[in-house]
C-alpha cells in the first residue's frame, strides 16, 4: 500500500519541516511508515493560506459551493477501497467499519451541500413601519479543525462540510496516531480555490498552536475532556469562537417491558454499542442499568452473545472486532477492568488477547458487582467493556444515568410509550437512542451536555456553529425620532 505522507497547504502538497511521526499498524505492531509534521511556520502558513482564500470563497454563492461540496462526496466514495484500507491500517478496525465510515463521511457533504442553500438568516418584524429588519449569518472566517484517531474522516467531515458550506475556509489536524487517512483527502479538495482547505500533520505542539493562533477565528475539536479544557481556554483567552465534543460514559438502561425476545436484542444492540470499533467511540456504552426481573436473562444472552464475536486479523471479512488502537489504550482498559475486579467485581468473560502473539487485541469484557466508585463505572473506559448492573426501578436507572459529570449519550431499551417518553425527557444527554443505539443523522445535531462538551455537530445547529448572526436594521426614511436628545 502506498501513503501519501505530504501536507496540503495552501493547494499544494509539501514535505513537513517538523518531527517525524511514526504510524503504528495495531495488528501488527509495526510502524508501517513515518510521516513528517508540520511546523509551527508551516502552520503560519496554512492559516495565511486560508485567510487568502476567504473573499473568493465566502462570497461564493451558496448556489455555486454546493456542487464543490456534492463532488467532494463523489470523490469520497470513489477513494473507498483506499481509504478505508488506511484507516484499518491506522486504528485497527475490521474492513467493514472503515468502508461505513467512507459513505459517512460522503453522505454529510451531500447533506450540508443542500442544507446551505435553504438559508442565510431570515426576516423578523420591524418596530415601525417604514422599517425593515434581518438576520444575516456570516462565516467565522477560518476554523481550526482538531480531530482524534477514532473516527478520523468522519468527524473530520462533521466539522469540514458545514464549515465549507457556511463559507469558512479551514486548517485541519489529524491525530497524530492516523494521519494517512486524513492526508490522502487531499486530491478530493482539488476543485475548491486554493488554500480553502488545509491539511497538516502533527502532535499536542500544533494542535496548541491551532487553539491559540491569531488568525484562526473558530476551533472545531473532539478528543479528551483535559485536551476540550484547553482548547476551550486557549479559545477564551482571545474570544475565538470554540466548538467542543470530549467525550462520555454513556448508560444504556434496559427495561422490564421488553419480554424474552427484546431480551436477545436488547443483548446484541447492547453488545454492538459496547464493542464498536473495539469501544472505541465516544458514544461506546459503558454503563449497563438492567431492570433485576431481567437483569441475570439479559446477563446470561449478553455474555453468550459476547463470546460468539469473532477477534481477530481486522483485514478478514469474518472479524467482528479488531486490536485496539495503541498500547496505551488497552492498558488503560485493562487496569480499569483489573482494578474492578480486584474491588469485587466479577469477570464473566474476555480480558485475553485471543491468543494473538502481536497486536493490541483485547477479548470483549463483561462483568457484574461493580461497585459504583470504581473508574470502570466512572471514567471513560474507551475500550470493549461491559459493566451490567441490576436496577429496581426506572427511575434508579435515570438517576444513575444521571449521575456522572458526562452527557452525551444514552441508550434505552422499552416496549412501552410513557417509559420512553420519561426517559428522553429526563436523561440529561445529547443524543437519546430508543431501541436502536449509536444511530447517527446527519439532519439531527450531535453534542453532549455537561463536561461533555460545548455546541453541536450536524444538523442545521451545526451549520449555526460555524456561523456568525448579524442584525440588519434599515429605515427607509430619513427622519429625527421623537425619543433622541432634547428630552427636555
């Protein structure tokens, strides 16, 4: 497999002048090639190169960036094979996944191509009558995309394309774990004036400089809630304009109402929300409150379920999960698991590499008796681990959902309408799935409350994010006002 390693700035690809990163293939624990970062210079002169690009750009109209954007798609899906081969290289993820991630990414230019068509503001009443009054929504200018390793052409897209659309232009960091995917985009940008969009590689150094650069006036980030604290503060500090996702410890509640067959699928669902790219999403379910009239059936499917996956070589068609990303984050889920069980907790199943001799594999864990103090039940795990614990009523389970500093979202499993509707009404988080969990919109916004996160992707709220409101108000006459000066 070839890699395309140069940066993008300014329309033109150029060798990094910064630190060489290696990319480590998790399958293998092989570094399958080092790419250059950029340096701080370089990124100067990316944010010079957007900063030119803005008048041709956001004057455009709507009407001629949407075929740009809708060709940005067809370009995606026509690089499929080759960039989900890259990400599964990268991350570790099985084929399938990568390739979903591919259609993702094109299916949210396609959507922004034709949202930012319908509006640029609206119309509201005057206060008199030979008045007229608008909103108008402007572009921020140039929005500084930080992204992280798991989802890296996805949540890339989510900031890209209504960023785009709203007429920004960009300067993007990829992590510094997967930068080939996000580097070979380049090409697909091709028909955009140059310096609209600019890729460049790089570590915590750039992605500082990113947050706190004179000339980037909106930060687009997801990663870790320590990372979103500061960028949120580099931001504040000169009233740049921050988007912030960070993060979760979502719950999923199943409850009574779902009888012996909603069971099974609540097991599965359950399991797929837990175990998606080896748990490795910000949404993962990591906290299972289960009514105790179905709590050891739904235990029993669970664990069943969860030994039937498949763990292995990410690049087999029959691999359900993959190794995990790094070293790093498998043992950060093992530790949690270990010191779990060490508390009392109960290992049902997993915790073993699959008996692979290379790679950060990590066998699907479920366990029972956690105690609730624990950082398995408090702290992001971001690995395939499943704590299940038994709840009386619903609204033990909501007041548990509740009860941590995290809000992005949240899974429920029920038959009946009053639950569902008590439960979308009081789970305080972002996204609430009701029978079908992690199920992304591209017309519905994504975002989290509390810590995790500030604003919202997707939807029109996400158009909004990269947009600036101002209030227009014109008379068409000329005429002193009754309430100016003398008021005497």
């Amino acid at each position: 497999m070839e890699f395309q390693t140069k940066l993008l700035i300014g329309g033109k690809l150029v060798e990094g002048d910064g630190a060489g990163i290696e990319v480590e293939n998790p399958a293998t624990e092989e570094t399958v090639v080092t790419v250059a970062s950029a340096s701080v210079a370089q990124l100067d002169q990316a944010v010079a190169a957007a900063r030119a690009a803005i008048p041709d750009w956001a004057s455009m109209p709507a009407v001629d960036r949407a075929p740009l954007l809708r060709n940005i798609a067809d370009r995606l899906r026509a690089k499929t094979e080759e960039l989900a081969g890259l990400m599964t290289t990268e991350i570790g993820r099985p084929l399938l996944e990568s390739r979903d991630e591919v259609e993702w990414s094109a299916a949210c230019f396609e959507y922004y191509a034709e949202v930012a068509r319908s509006e640029i503001g609206r119309v509201i009443p005057p206060i008199e009558a030979s008045q007229f009054a608008v909103v108008v929504k402007e572009p921020h200018g140039v929005v500084g995309c930080i992204v992280p390793w798991n989802f890296p052409l996805l949540l890339l897209c989510w900031k890209i394309a209504p960023a785009l659309a709203a007429g920004n232009t960009v300067v993007c960091k990829p992590s510094e774990v997967t930068p080939l995917s996000t580097l070979a985009l380049a090409d697909v940008f091709d028909d955009l004036p140059d310096g609209t969009v600019n890729l460049v590689a790089g570590a915590g150094e750039i992605g500082s400089a990113i947050s706190a650069h004179p000339g980037i006036d909106c930060v687009a980030f997801t990663g870790s809630v320590a990372t979103g604290h500061k960028v949120g503060i580099a931001c504040a500090a000169r009233n740049a304009r921050a988007n912030l996702e960070m993060g979760g410890k979502d719950p999923f509640i199943v409850c009574s109402d779902i009888g012996d067959e909603g069971v099974q699928i609540a097991a599965k669902g359950g399991a797929w929300a837990a175990y998606l790219n080896a748990g490795q999403v910000c949404t993962s379910s990591e906290r299972f409150y289960v009514m105790e009239d179905v709590y050891d059936d739904y235990v029993a499917a669970f664990v069943d379920f969860t030994k039937s996956l498949v763990i292995g070589d990410p690049l087999d068609p029959k691999t359900d999960i993959g190794p995990m990303v790094s070293a790093v984050q498998r043992g950060k889920a093992v530790a949690q698991v270990e010191a779990a069980v060490a508390a009392g907790a109960e290992l049902l199943t997993g915790g073993g590499n699959a008996g692979r001799p290379k790679g950060h594999y990590l066998e699907p864990c479920v366990l029972t008796g956690v105690p609730e103090d624990s950082d398995l039940m408090t702290e992001e795990t971001f690995g395939p681990v499943a704590p299940i614990v038994p709840v009386k009523t619903l609204e033990e389970a909501i007041t548990k959902a509740n009860s941590l500093d995290f809000g992005l979202g949240a899974n429920i499993y029920t038959r009946d309408l009053n639950t569902a509707i008590t439960c979308l009404k009081q789970v305080r988080a972002g996204s609430v799935w009701i029978n079908d969990p992690l199920t992304d919109n591209d017309a519905g916004p994504f975002g989290g409350f509390k810590n995790s996160g500030i604003g919202r992707e997707l939807g029109t709220e996400g158009l909004d994010a990269f947009r600036e409101a101002k209030h227009v108000h014109m008379d068409s006459v000329i005429e002193a006002k009754d309430w100016w000066y003398p008021y005497g």
